[in-house]
C-alpha cells in the first residue's frame, strides 16, 4: 500500500528540532558550560553527545550524578533555560528548511515537531528561523511522561494529528531519538549532526546525510518551494 503523495505508506512526517531543522546544539552546549562553570564544573563539551534527545531535567539529572552537583536538576534546568533562550536568536536553519518541509506540505504530508526540549526553548528557536507554521502539531518533551528514548513523544504527536503510527516517518539526528521513534512503532530517517556523526544508528530505518535526500526517500522530485 502507497500514499498518494510518495512512494511509501506514510502520511505525516515528523521532525525532531534541535540538530535536524536547526543548528542549535553548540547553542545548548554553551549554555550547559557556562551553567556549569557557575558550580565549578570544567565541564568537557564533548560530553553533550551523551545527552541529545534527552529533555533538560533528564540531561541535568544525569549530570548531577556524573558531576557531583548540588541542587535540583528540575532548578537546574530552569537556570540553563534562562541561559539558553538568548542564545537561541543566533540559532541558524540547517540546510534545506524551510524548503524541505514546505515542499512535503505541499505534496500533502502531514508536518509536526517533537522535541524533548521545553515549550519556550521550541518557541525561540523556531522564530529565530521563522519556521514556527510550518508544523500544524508541535509537542515537547515536557509534556509527555517519558522523555526520548521513551515513545512517549512521537505517540502524542501521531495522536494529535489523528494519523496511526505506522504511517508516520520520522527524521532524527540522535541515537535517543532514533530509538523513541522506532519504539513508537515508526519509520525514522537518522541524519546525524555534527555532535551525533560518531553515535550507532543501525536500528533507524535509513541514515541520510541531508534533509534534501528525505524528499530522493519519498520518492518525490526534488523541486524545493
């Protein structure tokens, strides 16, 4: 069985954000050494591969275990957002958006986020690269019981948009979010960032080098809007 608008069974497409739509993981990285070295932490930036997909409490839980920090990870994760939104107005798109998507929307499939970050980190850093319609569902980590590598997030996204599962494709630049999305029962394209080229993605349905490549996948022209 095919969709009518590609050559797979899929109809909605979700995104994850950080890593895939946006270059924002040196962003969160900074913000993480700068939150660290307030606890006199010399904290080892490539450490931060260990932690995307993650939500920040998660992230900054594991950390206090790691680091020996003191204070609550829920506090701390509050502290590392009020560092990281001003950050986010230098966040850049990555190649292909918004052309990818909005070329995918209009072949007809359905769009939607999933991001384990916070409702108001999502909204900087879509409107830093202007992409905050380009989704008609957006769901953060932060609103689900698990974080990523739990379902959790990718369920409530395919629920929201009243598509089942199995028709929905998702694009991911982490293990963590690689594994979430498979738990899901889900299609997932791993294109790993700069921070994730290292990790293991032989449990993602493909690996692409470049949003581009997902519309040559689907089977559609690549005609970018």
């Amino acid at each position: 069985m095919t969709s009518a608008t590609g050559t797979l069974a899929v109809d909605a497409v979700i995104f994850d954000m950080d890593g895939v739509l946006v270059d924002s993981e040196p962003l969160h990285t900074h913000a993480t050494k700068l939150l660290l070295a307030d606890g006199g932490v010399d904290w080892d930036e490539r450490e931060s591969a260990d932690y995307i997909g993650l939500t920040d409490v998660e992230s900054f839980a594991a950390l206090t275990l790691r680091h020996g920090l003191s204070g609550d990870p829920r506090d701390l994760a509050t502290r590392w957002t009020e560092r990281a939104v001003p950050l986010l107005q230098h966040a850049r798109p990555m190649p292909g958006v918004p052309a990818v998507p909005l070329t995918l929307r209009e072949r007809g499939y359905r769009l939607a986020l999933a991001s384990s970050s916070r409702p108001r980190v999502i909204a900087a850093t879509l409107d830093a690269i202007g992409a905050r319609s380009l989704f008609e569902v957006v769901v953060s980590g932060t609103e689900v019981p698990r974080g990523k590598p739990s379902p959790d997030v990718f369920l409530e996204a395919a629920r929201r948009l009243d598509i089942p599962p199995a028709r929905c494709l998702v694009i991911e630049d982490s293990r963590h979010g690689v594994t979430a999305a498979r738990a899901a029962g889900m299609r997932c394209i791993a294109i790993p960032c700069a921070t994730t080229a290292h990790q293991d993605f032989a449990h993602a349905t493909t690996r692409l080098t470049s949003l581009s490549d997902v519309l040559r996948y689907l089977g559609l022209a690549e005609q970018p809007a």
